[in-house]
C-alpha cells in the first residue's frame, strides 16, 4: 500500500474532525482562517510581524530547513546556534520525530538529530568554523523588565467570518482592561459578534453600524484615540475581488488622510485579497498587510515539501510558546554603535531569546531583496556583518515568555 501525504485546507473548523477520519495520518490539515486570524491578531499589536511570517513561507527568501550535521553531535544547542554565519537555528528535531522548537540552551545534541534551521536554501546551512565571534560586550544591554501591562484600545472596520477569531485570539495577548470596538455594516455581525464572542476574558466589546467607507462616520469614531486598528476585507456584500479590495483601500485612505491632519500615528493591518493591489495600498503608509490568499498559497506549498513544517508553523503563529516577538532594539545593544549579529544574538540568549532578524525604522541601506520591500524586516542576517541600530528600530527575536506584557508602550 502507498503512503500519501496530502495537504488539504479547511476554511470551517467544524469540518476537521470528519477530514482528519478520512485521510487519517496521511492528511495534514490547514485551518486558513485560524492561521489568518492568530497572525492579524499578532501583527495589529506588533508592526511588521505579517512581513517576517510571510518571508519565513515564501520560496523566494529565507525559509526553514532540516539540516543533520554530524560535527554537532555531543555539542549543545546554544553551540550550535552559533555556528553558523548564514543561517539562524531555532531548533531541534529529535532522531524519535520529535521537534523542539528553542529548546534550553544546554540541550545535548544527539546522533540522528537535526537542527532546524532559518536560511536561504537546503544547502547554506553550512557550518561556518567561525572561533572568534566578535561580541562586544560592552554593547550589551538587558531591558529591565519592569513595564506593567496597559489596557488597549482597538478598532476593527468591516466584517467577515474571520472577525470573530481575531476577536478571540486578540483577548489572549492583551491586558485585562483593553477594549475593542467594531464598525460594520454586515446586518448580521452584532448577532454573530454575541454568540462566537461571549467568552471575553480581558475585552470589553462595543458595536457601531454603519459604512465603513462613511469619513463621518470614521471621524466621529475619534480613530485617533485607538492604539490599533483592523480593517478587515468585507466579504458578502460583493464577489468581487477587485471591489472589495477598493473599498478596503478606500478606508485606508481616509484613515491615514485623519492621522496626517491630527498629526497622530497608529497602527493599522489591513486585509487585501488580491496581492497586486498591496503596491496600491503601499501609498496609505499602512504599518503592515495581510495578504490572505497568498498566506494561504505560501503555507499549502510549503507543507506539501515538508509535512513537519506544519507543526513548526502553528507553534510560531499561535499565542503559546514559544512565538516571534519584534522588541525595541535597545533592550539588547547600546544604540548608535555598531555591533555585529553575533552581539545581539548573545544578548538575547542571556535573556532566554533568540535573536533571528531586526527590523529597521528608517533603512538608509539596501540588502537582502531591498530589504523586503522596505519594511525594513531582515531575517537571518549575516552574523558578522556590523549593523547600526538607532531609535525606533526593534530586534526579531523567538521565546518562550511572553513579551507582549514588557513591550514599550
């Protein structure tokens, strides 16, 4: 008999225990609008966390890899994360199957283990025979750890079937106190809203009706006074791809047409269903987009070469540990001096993290596919390269506390 692997994808999670029956271990299973929901909820709160998941899915950048390397038997994790220039290790798969995503620092590897590896292809995962690493110690800062968690405030424009798991992923991240509030013109929603919402541990909900579209609406709203805003794709009113994506761009651009004129920033995710139109939502300066078809293409294609993949992916895209967290920069090196990746690394590893990117504020210089579009996201940098790391830039890093609740407010 010849073994599958199929990966299939459901949109309704009512349906996964009648697809798990019938492809039975032979089946991986993605559900899009939980994956589509966890990583909207993440990237609201943290600007530019859509572009590292997307670079991590796309073929064409840095993915993650399987390497077996023999010299690193009997040496431990933390050895062999650095021993590699051009590749960023996150974790190890056990000889048994087993993956540990940023196991303890001291842990032994084993003969039949591999390292799971942030590189640009299978065959740069190249050990590096590097002995001198160039830290600076001196550069080295550790945040104090001493912020309190804030109560948020959070707009959602627009409906869709996925409103409601974002609403409930949100609540997992934010501090008790925050509050949501959502303008929709779906007839429905506020029904939906009550029964799929009920459960609300750290939110208070308040629901608006009316046009998305409506800047009086919006301006009565005081947008201003939010710390996040959503505006979701509005499924249902229209089947057309192309009219729903110009009514989301529509609202995107009152939006940053208010934040001009009250001279206030904030942070806004917004969903477009068809990727050509992101070049056309670039000229709203939106903090960042989730694309969700090309999520969804990206994360099917990449199951479908490695069914392990999947395991990895829904450890780094849900709220548990350990997850990706984009940190202000000078919780780890003095600012305004130039420190190699190996520096930066060091100092996370001392505050239990890895450091796998950085993202910059103002990138004056282009690497590494124009330095994604500039957003200014590099992963796995070149460790030996010096970078110059200012205010307002963050370090990318994976741990298994939640540092959402120290993060610069």
């Amino acid at each position: 008999d010849h073994i599958y692997h199929i990966v299939a994808e459901i949109r309704d999670p009512r349906n996964v225990i009648i697809a798990e029956i019938a492809g039975k271990e032979e089946v991986q299973l993605v559900i899009f609008d939980y994956l589509v929901s966890r990583i909207t909820a993440q990237t609201c709160r943290q600007p530019g966390l859509s572009v590292v998941f997307t670079e991590l899915l796309d073929f064409s950048g840095d993915e993650i890899y399987f390497e077996n390397e023999p010299k690193l038997v009997g040496r431990t994790f933390i050895e062999a994360m650095f021993s590699y220039d051009t590749s960023s290790i996150i974790g190890i798969r056990k000889k048994s199957g087993e993956v540990l995503m940023k196991p303890a620092f001291d842990t032994l590897i084993e003969e039949g283990d591999m390292v799971i590896a942030v590189s640009e292809d299978d065959d740069t995962v190249v050990m590096s025979n590097i002995s001198e690493f160039g830290i600076l110690n001196e550069a080295i800062r550790k945040d104090p750890k001493d912020y309190k968690p804030i109560p948020e405030s959070t707009l959602i424009i627009g409906w869709n079937r996925r409103a409601p798991l974002i609403i409930n992923e949100l609540d997992k991240y934010v501090a008790a106190g925050s509050k949501i509030t959502i303008l929709a013109e779906n007839k429905d929603a506020e029904e939906q809203l009550a029964f799929h919402c009920s459960d609300l541990e750290n939110q208070s909900v308040r629901f608006w009706y009316g046009d998305t579209t409506n800047r009086k609406i919006l301006d009565q709203l005081m947008v201003e006074d939010y710390d996040h805003i959503i505006v979701l794709s509005i499924q249902g009113i229209s089947s057309d791809i192309q009219l729903t994506d110009a009514r989301t761009l529509n609202t995107l651009l009152h939006l940053r047409d208010i934040a001009d004129k009250k001279g206030h920033n904030f942070s806004i995710v917004s969903e477009m269903l068809d990727d050509r139109n992101r070049e056309l939502a670039e000229i709203t300066h939106t903090d960042d987009f989730i694309v969700s078809v090309k999520l969804d293409s990206l994360m099917l294609a990449q199951i479908s070469e490695n069914k392990e993949l999947k395991d990895i992916f829904e450890d780094l895209f849900s709220a548990g540990p350990p997850s990706i967290y984009i940190m202000p920069a000078e919780y780890y090196v003095e600012l305004n001096r130039a420190v190699n990746f190996y520096t930066v690394i060091e100092s996370a590893r001392q505050q239990n993290q890895i450091a796998i990117g950085y993202k910059l504020k103002n990138p004056n210089q282009q690497t590494k596919e124009e330095l994604i579009l500039a957003h200014g996201v590099v992963v796995n940098p070149k460790k030996t390269n010096n970078v110059f790391f200012s205010e307002g830039d963050k370090i990318i890093v994976l741990s298994d506390e939640d540092l959402s609740t120290w993060m610069k407010q």
